[in-house]
C-alpha cells in the first residue's frame, strides 16, 4: 500500500499532469503547446543553485589554505596517466598555479566526480571537476588533482563501487600529489560528489591523510539507500549500473546487480553494501566536515548527511541544497554563511583550519543555509 505520494519524476515536460497542491486539469502539459499550469522552478533554476554551490565549495575549501599564500594569478594544466601497484594505469590532470609557493608548498584538492562520469564531464550542469579546478581553484593558489576514477574514462581496471582497490588508488594518488609536486602535504582538502563522495567518506574513516573533506550528494549507509526497509529499489539499482560498461565491472559486482534487481540471495547483497558504507565508523572522524546534500535528492536524500552529523564529533556543517536562503559577506575576505536573520553565522578561522561560530551582522549576498553546524575547538599544534 502506498500511504503518499510525494513528489513523481517524468522524463519530458510534456508528461508533467499537475503540481502538488494543485487542482488536476482535463488536458496534460504539451512541450510545444500554452502552458496550463505555473512552472514549479523558473528557467535557468538549476544554474542558479550549482553557481551558489561552488561559492560554498570555495568556502568550505578556505580551511586549507595556511597564512601568507600567494595572490590569484595563472596556472600549469598537466595530463598524464600514474601506474599504481597492481599495474592498472589511472588518468589524471594537475593544476599548480604559477610563482613561487609557499615555504611549506601549496595547498591542494583532489576533486574526485561522480558515478559513469569522468575529470572532463559531470552532472553538474556542465561543471566539471577539470572545470573547477580551472575556474574556481588553481587560480587562487591551490594545486589540483583530478583524476577518472578506476573503470571510468580513460583510467584502465575494473569497477568494484569504492572498494578496497578504488580506495588504495586514492591513497597513492595523494602519494603522487604530495611527493612528486611542491604540496604541502598537511594542508590536502577532498571533494567528492555522490559516488566520488562515497570514497571521500571512506577515505577519511580509513585515515587517508586528509586536511579536511567535502562529501557531497552521497551516501553513509548504502544498504538503506539501495534497499530500504529490505526492499532494493530495482529502478534505482538498473539506472545506476547502466552508467558503467558491463565488461568494466568486476565479477562480485555483476553477481551483485543480478541479486538486486531479483533479490535473490539478499543476505550476500546486505553484507556486500554493508562493506561500501562508513555510517557504523563515522565518530572517529576528526577532521573539518562540510556536507552538502540534497533534501530531496533521490537516491541519497538529506537524511544521509543528518545521520553523519549526528555520529561524527569534529568540526561538522550541513548544507541542504533545497533550502536557500543567504550567505553574509562582511569585512573579512571570507564569505560566512548564515540563517536567519540574527542566527548563528558560521566562519572558518585561519590559523587552525577549524570553523568557529559567531553572531555576525553583515551584508547578505545570495548563498545557501547550513541546516546544522558544530563548532571545531582550536587544534592543538
């Protein structure tokens, strides 16, 4: 029995009947016809909220930058492919801006995309991570590294959805970052959006040394994602592995898409998903947290992001992606978010990389609201 009905996704405009809260018409919306019912967002909507979401990406990256880091200028692009261990090559780009780095050398991100996509494409209204990078990042100073994740572009091995192997790639790639490049290696921030994001989290309950992440659009428990309640959902299950090749999978993986959309074997498919979430490991996490996840997103909705904060026991904000509301600009040169007028406003403090709040009145530009934040205590140097 379905007790409600929130909200229906169509393919075309066309097959969009009505809105909720309002009353049903006897004809359906026509792509090429008068339109019968007020649009639910305005055009250009989701542009909107992606060019908000990389001023809060910029934001939340100021944790890494260390006192006296060099001004915005020019950049070297390099593509290359790294070898890791087990021989599979993996295709990566790094950005390093020009000039003389800092003592320590630069601060970095790895910036990593999300499922079928690639460091070139995203689903991101065309935002890719290399675009990024390009755009937002290594003109201000940070070194960059994207890379295709295994199985994915032109990254050689098999695709084993953030395993053990996809894991280790990562942990010789900030090798690579950090010994080969003028980094420093203390100051290494990861963004990752819903599969990227899955290993952003993995990486950090696994201990990768990281100065601070980014998980955005991902999952915590992806057991209760896939299969809520015990029950898979098999169209969310099919559209996902379409994304990668099949002769690009690994074995176990193959057997796990045909458990799932048929759940057989159930007990194998909950133990393996079991293996893929870090929800259980999260309150050992210390480092500085900025989750960004959509309410209403609908594979990973918010509550993975809630579920996060309430377990993790560092510096923690919670950024809805369907709540917008403002940023605060004040004197400083750090955008600092807020809530509602005279609520707590959220900064990062410069010196220890932690996240401070405060009460702050300032002059609100357009931006998203935390829905919860936590405070850092002052790292201990």
């Amino acid at each position: 029995m379905v007790a409600e009905v929130d909200e229906v996704l169509v393919r075309h405009g066309h097959q969009t009947f009505v809105q909720d809260g309002q009353a049903a018409h006897a004809r359906v919306e026509h792509a090429n016809r008068p339109r019968i019912h007020t649009a639910i967002v305005s055009p250009g909507y989701a542009v909107h909220l992606v060019r908000r979401f990389f001023v809060l990406l910029a934001v939340a990256l100021t944790a890494l930058v260390p006192t006296g880091r060099a001004a915005a200028g020019d950049f070297t692009q390099t593509e290359t492919k790294v070898t890791m261990s087990d021989g599979v090559q993996i295709a990566v780009s790094y950005f390093e801006p020009k000039g003389t780095p800092p003592a320590a050398g630069w601060p970095a991100v790895v910036l990593l995309h999300g499922l079928g996509q690639t460091r070139n494409t995203s689903d991101f209204v065309n935002w890719s991570p290399n675009l990024i990078a390009q755009r937002f990042l290594a003109p201000e100073g940070y070194a960059v590294l994207t890379y295709d994740a295994r199985a994915h572009g032109e990254s050689g091995g098999q695709f084993t959805l953030d395993g053990p192997r996809e894991l280790q790639d990562l942990r010789e790639l900030l090798t690579w970052l950090t010994t080969k490049h003028p980094v420093d290696a203390q100051h290494v921030g990861a963004y990752g959006a819903s599969y990227g994001g899955g290993l952003v989290w993995r990486a950090a309950v696994e201990g990768l040394p990281l100065a601070a992440i980014v998980p955005a659009a991902t999952w915590t428990d992806l057991l209760e994602a896939i299969a809520p309640q015990g029950h898979v959902r098999a169209g969310i299950v099919l559209g996902f592995s379409q994304d990668i090749p099949r002769d690009r999978y690994g074995p176990e993986e193959l057997q796990l898409v045909t458990n799932a959309m048929s759940e057989t074997n159930m007990p194998a498919v909950r133990a393996y998903l079991a293996t893929r979430s870090t929800r259980s490991q999260l309150g050992a996490v210390r480092i500085p947290t900025f989750m960004l996840q959509g309410r209403r997103d609908f594979a990973f909705d918010a509550d993975q992001a809630i579920a996060a904060f309430r377990l993790l026991k560092g510096c923690i904000s919670v950024i809805s992606a369907m709540r917008p509301r403002r940023i605060l600009r004040t004197s400083s040169t750090t955008p600092r978010l807020k809530s509602e007028p005279g609520s707590i406003a959220f900064s990062r403090a410069s010196r220890t990389g932690s996240t401070s709040a405060r009460r702050s009145k300032s002059r609100p530009i357009h931006g998203v609201t935390p829905s919860r934040s936590r405070a850092c205590p002052k790292r201990v140097t």
